[in-house]
C-alpha cells in the first residue's frame, strides 16, 4: 500500500494567502468607486484631515485583499490595477477552478501570473504526485489558509475520500488565528466547524479533542490534533491535550492498534526540532514549536507508534531516533520547502518490511525562477 504525505496546502478562497481584514467590521465605512463582479475599489478618507487617504479592494464576501495609499495626481493607473488584481482573483476562485478545472496550458499562463498562488499550485501539484498512484494520502494540517478551501480537496481528491482513504488532521490556520483581533473568538469556532464537517465527509468519527483512528486493512492510523492555541498572540504554536495524550497511551492494548502490522501517528506540529539548516544554526522556534513535545512523544512510543507524520514548519526532514517512532516532517506541498530548491512530497511503500519515505520531486514554475528566489516572498503574497 503507497501513501503519499501531503501537508499546509494553505489553501483559500482565491488562492492567496495572510493575514485577512472583513471591510464591514472596521469603523470607517468605504466609499465604492468602482465595482465589478461584486468586488468593490473603496475610497477612505483620513479620519484626521477628512480626505481621500486610501483605496482598497474588497472581495464580494467583504474580504479586504489589497490596500494602497491614495494616488497620487497624475496617476490615473491606481484603480485599474486593483481591478486587475480582482480579475486575477476571479479566476482562481475555488468556485471557478472545480466548475470548470484548467487546462495545462491554462493553468501555467494563470502560474505565470502569481505562482505562489496556492489553489493554482495545488492543481499542479496533484497533476504530477498522483502520478504515483497512491492507495492511501494523509495532509497532516494547514489544509487551508484561513478556513476557505476545503472545496478543492473535495472535488480533486473525491475518488480517495469515496474510498475512505483520504485521511487529514487540523493545522493551526485551520483552527485559530495568530493576530488578537475583533471577532477572533467567532472565527476561530467557525473554522473548528468547518474542519469538523470536512472530517465527516472523509468518514473520520472525531472525539471530543480531535483525535481518531483509523484501520485501513493491516495498517492502524491514529489521528492527533495539535492545535490547541496558545495564549500568546502572534504565536503559532500548538499543544496536545492532555486527554488526547491518555487516550492515545491507552490505545496500546486495544486490538484495532496492537495487531495492526504498521502504526501510523498524524499530527500537525513538529516534535523535533530542525536538525540542521544546511550549515547555518538551527531555526528559532519561537512561536511555531508542540509546547509538550516530551510528553506527546512518550505518549507516542508507549502507544507502538512506528511512524509519526507532521508539517507546520515546510522543513522536509526524516529522523529515526533509537526505540522511538520514526519521525518525518513534509514540507508545504504547495508552497515547497524553505531551504530546498526543488518541490517533493513523501511517499512511502508500506508493504515493504521496513517502510520508509522516499521524496518524490515535481516540477514546478519555481524550477525556472532565479536561484535563491522564494515563492514566500513573491509578490504580494506572505504567510502569517
């Protein structure tokens, strides 16, 4: 049985990615200048000097996804680029990707555009990894960007999820946000949702913390979910509950997991930090690291776990440490790994005696970018 591990497809509503801002929720209302397909180009005015200040671009759900200052005389481009801009969002939409998928010809004219666009890079993805033809794939979080996209892993990935073998666990950009803002709670709870509904879908019973399991024919897949938030704002981390942790432990003398032949862990966070970073000192892990990392792996390894899958920080990396599961860390799938200049997804053949995750390589639009030229700073385009 092959299973390819996919990990912070980040994806969203159109494709981009941040920190969002809802038009309706601030305290000064816009004025439409111009309107199209239901995107708005706002005028603000300076609450100060009461004049034009800013214009931006509102998306139709009221999302906020451009904001520049107001033009200067002379410059009568301004709104016809935030338009533009519009009318590329327009056509990543995950509404308009699944009514009518694109062409490959179609697709890299789109990439050539915005190729750190995640929905757009998702397609061309999975164009080259399910060449492998996998039986089984798990996405071990960040499945979206900020709680939008589910729709896209459904229509591209149905005949896995009919097949109940399309497994996932919650990232923290499924679950919570980094930024103390008005509404966060509200959010954050309708993301919880959404991710819950998308677990049902793929069949997943959840507990009352997140975790599952799962038999798929002699191999037992046990499901963690990580992203308890922190109380620190601007902070990623994550943290496994504690009763998620007894759970787990006491797992080890049910007969589902102890006869199965492979036992699989799925989680988002990393319990290991980045051994090494091509000759420069270890990453910070400052608001990104698993807050009880020690007791999440002894957890772990009381249960039997062989293998224990994660992503969150797009580093790929496999480490086996003596008498403990082996651990393999999955870079972004869509927007590839931090130090590496190639994309790859894992892939591992369990039927072999002793499994191990082999990188499968994919050519992306990167492959033709200047060297050292990253798909995390291109354009308008940032993680949070």
């Amino acid at each position: 049985m092959l299973v390819l591990h996919l990990s912070d497809l980040h994806l969203s509503r159109y494709g981009e990615t941040g920190t969002w801002s809802v038009a309706e929720s601030e305290d000064r209302p816009g004025e439409v200048l111009h309107l199209w397909e239901r995107w708005r180009i706002e005028g603000l005015r300076s609450l100060r000097k009461n004049r034009p200040a800013k214009l931006r671009l509102v998306d139709p759900e009221g999302v906020v996804h451009k904001v520049r200052s107001w033009p200067k005389r002379g410059d009568d481009k301004a709104v016809d680029r935030l338009l533009a801009l519009a009318m590329e969002r327009h056509e990543t939409s995950a509404e308009r990707l699944i009514e009518s998928q694109p062409t490959p010809t179609e697709l890299h004219a789109l990439l050539r555009l915005d190729p750190a666009n995640t929905n757009l890079r998702f397609l061309e993805m999975l164009a080259q990894v399910l060449k492998v033809e996998p039986e089984l794939i798990v996405i071990t979080g960040d499945i979206t960007d900020n709680g939008f996209g589910y729709d896209l892993v459904r229509h591209y990935l149905a005949r896995w999820i009919e097949q109940q073998r399309l497994l996932v666990v919650p990232g923290n950009h499924d679950t919570y946000e980094m930024i103390p803002r008005k509404g966060r709670k509200q959010r954050a709870a309708a993301k919880e949702e959404s991710f819950r509904a998308f677990a049902r879908d793929l069949g997943l019973t959840l507990g009352d913390e997140g975790a599952w399991l799962r038999r798929v024919e002699d191999v037992a897949l046990v499901g963690l979910n990580s992203c308890k938030p922190p109380r620190t704002p601007l902070s990623a981390s994550g943290k496994v509950s504690a009763a998620q942790l007894e759970w787990l432990e006491s797992l080890g003398a049910e007969p589902e997991l102890r006869t199965a032949r492979l036992r699989i862990g799925l989680m988002h966070h990393h319990l290991l930090r980045m051994p090494f970073a091509l000759g420069k000192r270890s990453p910070i892990e400052v608001g990104m690291r698993l807050r009880n990392a020690p007791d999440v792996m002894r957890a772990c390894t009381t249960a039997g776990l062989d293998v224990l899958m994660h992503g969150h920080r797009h580093h790929g990396y496999v480490v086996q440490l003596p008498f403990h599961p082996m651990v393999v860390s999955s870079p972004s799938s869509t927007l590839g790994c931090k130090f590496a200049r190639r994309d790859y997804a894992w892939v591992m053949d369990l039927d072999r005696e002793h499994p191990h995750p082999v990188m499968h390589t994919f050519e992306g639009l990167r492959a033709g970018m200047k060297p050292g030229a990253s798909l995390f700073n291109h354009r308008h385009n940032k993680l949070s």
